[in-house]
C-alpha cells in the first residue's frame, strides 16, 4: 500500500514538472513574439499552412487512431463527426489561415487617444495578454485555430486537447512546429500537453503568475470545471443552448429553410439550433409541415403538450412528448425540443429561462417584433431571418476563431484577433510632474495644489 501511495505521489510531481516546464517555455516565449513584426508573423503562418498539407498523411494517419479508437468505445456519432479529419478539413484550416493573414495585426494599434490640457499624451494601446491555456475536447481543429490567433497576437498558447484526440492533436501540433521553425519563427510559442490526466488541468488553470488566461472550450462539465476550479482569469466558450422563434408574421417557407440549417446543416456544433419555438397562431398550419421535414432528416422531436395535439395521434415514432429536460439540454445531436407559444413575451420568457447566452434567432416580417426581440434577448449573439449557424469567427469575418463566449467580459461571441488582447496607457510628457503646468518649449512651472483623490 504505502508503494502505491509513493509511485502515485511520483507520478503527480512528475507530471507538475512535465506541465510547468511547458508553461515557463511558453512564457519565455513572449520576447521573441513581441519583437516579431507583422510581416514576419504572417510569413510564419503561411508556412503552418503548408505544413499542415505537407504532414497531412501524418495528421489523417493519426486521426484515423483516434477514430477506430473512438468507435470501440461507443462514442456517439455526433461526437466522432467533431473528432474527425480529411483532407478537406485541412484545406479548410489553410483557409482560416489565409484569411488570419490577410486581417491587420492588431498589436500595437492606437485604441484611443487623449490630449489633456496641460499637455500631457495618454495613449490606449492594444498589446498581448501574455501565455494563454487552451483546454478543449474533440474538435482536433481548435488546435490550429487557437495555436494561430494565439501566435498572430503574441500570445504564447499551452493547448490541452482532450484524450480522445490525443494522436490528432500530437500530429497538428507537431506540424506547426515544422511550419515555425521552417520560417525562423519560435516554436516555443505553441506549447502542447500531451498528458490527459484531469490533474494536468489543474496545474494550467491554477499557475497564477504564469499563464494569463484558461478557456475551456468543450461542456458544460469542462466549462464548470475549469471555471470553479481556476485562480487564474477565465472566458467561458461553447454551450449553446440555441433558439429559434417562428412569430406569427413569419414568412412560413423563409421558416422552414432558416430551421432545417440551423438544425441539420452540422448538429453537433455549439451554434446548432436546440429548440424551436413557434408562435400558436401559425402552429396548427405549420407545425406539422416542419415537424415532417425534420424527421425526414433524421431529427427526433421532443414536443410540448399543445404541440403533440396539433400534430395529433398519426405521428413519427421519432416524435416523443418533451419533458422539462429537454428544454435545458444541449443535445449537440439530431434532437429537437419544440414549444408552441402564445407569442413574443411567451418566447423571450422561454429564452430568458433556459438560453445560455449563445445565439438566439427570431423570424418575423414583423419589424417592431423583430427589434424588440434583438433588444431585449440577452444573447452573444441575436439574429432576424437568419440562422444561428452563422455565430461562427470565419463567417464574421474573423478568419478562424478561438471559441465563442457567452459572458459579458472581457470578450463576447465569436473570439478572432482583437478578443485575444488586452490594452495598456502609453503616457508620453514634457517633464511632467503632478501639481505643475508645462508651458510650451519650457520647464515646469508651479500651480495651485489641487484636491487629490
């Protein structure tokens, strides 16, 4: 027993010294990243882009591992589709690149600027926030993504992906080492911890003093997690618990369209649609219409009462009464709760209850109800004739993403470059001293004390 005791307690101190070596080799990264320039930066990127095509039979080979792996162990298909690699999701990472490159460096922008009258220059400048940990599961893509916006506002990265992509994750990480070091930039910069004890969490989220900022990207249960367990600062990403509500001035067809994408187009994804709400005074000619496209598709239903009795007792087995469950859940699966309502407060309250500050849509040829909608739902992300699956950083613009999150501070949505930085004052004098004037060209003069704060 006291054997056992003692090569557990070896193994814990071997692993601290494992992950604290990778966070102090990515911290002693920064002064390397910030002398970089944004030319070079960029240069460094394209050579992760054409890493990434030249090690793709590496990458595929070991995500192949991770998937036959996957499948022994009865992981459900929704979550082997976000493990998954091909050739065409390489292609897709090289485009999020490109588009990375193409978008102005952030770093050193002037945010703000403020002349004060005697003189003195304070400027609000955008600068890195330092070493960022990255703890994430499935999606082997938010490798790329986080190591690439990381790099391009130098920021070190520390990623620690989950143990169903550990091969993946390795293959990607080592092919953009290739693509640093290929273009002479610091490969130290992105850090992986290719360890999948819990405990390795741990040791990232509480090195205070070392990493900056942990974002967990994944559950409910690794979001909760990290956030109770951190000493260092967290941003919440990824649990959306989406809504779509179908007003009674909807165009029907324009519905239709907008809920079969934002259900079906990629169910598994934190943008998907969740549930559907659908105003009473079009549910009885409406309802049945799109309850039969989803099901066509291999959607399962969890229907409310008054919904059950309009699609009445000739119904799909796939369409079950919904339970209070249901309307909390986040199935990340072909499964949909559907609520009829009485109408726009009915939907706001329904959000307001269950929402998780995600992406929230309404479709409505209604303007007033559309703009009370767009104000009052408290959401990252609100929408009008349009799907929840555009809550994406590529399709804002943002070339690719480090995660999408649902608090207020410090950043919202879709996280691209400018979410990943922080601010500092640059106060630039003429021989300032407080309590004096600075005439022009001259040395400070004497002036009235002031009542300090």
């Amino acid at each position: 027993m006291q054997q056992s005791t003692q090569a557990s307690e070896s193994s814990v101190q071997g692993l601290e010294e494992f992950v604290g070596a990778r966070l102090l080799a990515a911290r002693a990264a920064l002064p390397s990243l910030i002398g970089m320039s944004p030319q070079a930066k960029n240069a460094a990127l394209r050579a992760v882009a054409e890493a990434l095509w030249q090690e793709r039979g590496r990458i595929l080979a070991a995500n192949a591992a991770d998937l036959a792996a996957a499948r022994s162990q009865g992981m459900d298909p929704t979550r082997i589709d976000r493990l998954m690699l091909s050739e065409q999701r390489i292609r897709q990472m090289q485009e999020g690149l490109e588009v990375l490159v193409q978008l102005e460096d952030p770093i050193g922008a002037l945010l703000d600027r403020i002349e004060r009258p005697d003189g003195l220059r304070i400027d609000k400048v955008c600068v890195p926030i330092g070493v960022v940990a990255i703890i994430y599961e499935s999606r082997p893509n938010v490798t790329v993504d986080a190591a690439a916006i990381a790099f391009k506002t130098g920021n070190a990265v520390v990623l620690r992906g989950g143990r169903e992509a550990l091969h993946s994750n390795a293959a990607l990480v080592a092919a953009i080492h290739v693509g640093l070091a290929a273009a002479g930039a610091p490969v130290q910069a992105v850090q992986f911890i290719d360890r999948v004890e819990r405990e390795s969490v741990d040791l990232m989220i509480r090195a205070k003093g070392v990493v900056d900022l942990a974002i967990p990207r994944g559950g409910t249960g690794l979001i909760s997690y990290v956030g109770e367990r951190a000493l260092v600062p967290v941003i919440e990403t990824g649990v959306g618990n989406c809504h779509v509500f179908v007003d009674r001035a909807a165009d029907l067809d324009m519905a239709e369209e907008i809920v079969i994408n934002a259900k079906t187009q990629r169910p598994s994804v934190c943008n998907a649609m969740e549930t559907l709400l659908v105003h009473e005074d079009v549910a009885t000619r409406w309802l049945p219409r799109i309850a039969t496209e989803l099901t066509q598709r291999g959607v399962a239903l969890r229907v409310c009462e008054h919904g059950l009795e309009i699609l009445g007792g000739e119904r799909p087995q796939e369409v079950l009464r919904a339970t209070e469950e249901d309307w909390e859940t986040e199935y990340l699966a072909p499964v949909l709760a559907v609520r009829v309502v009485d109408g726009l407060e009915a939907a706001l309250e329904h959000i307001a209850v269950y929402g998780t500050r995600h992406s929230e849509a309404i479709v409505t040829e209604d303007g007033a109800a559309a703009e009370a909608f767009l104000a009052r739902v408290d959401a990252a992300a609100v929408y009008h004739n349009a799907s929840t699956r555009f809550t994406d950083g590529f399709e804002f613009g943002f070339g690719v993403e480090i995660g999408i999150s649902t608090q207020k501070l410090h950043a919202r949505g879709p996280m691209g470059l400018r979410e990943l930085t922080s601010y500092k004052y640059v106060v630039r004098g003429k021989g300032h001293v407080r309590g004096k004037t600075v005439p022009a060209g001259g040395a400070p003069e004497s002036v009235a004390p002031a009542a300090q704060p």
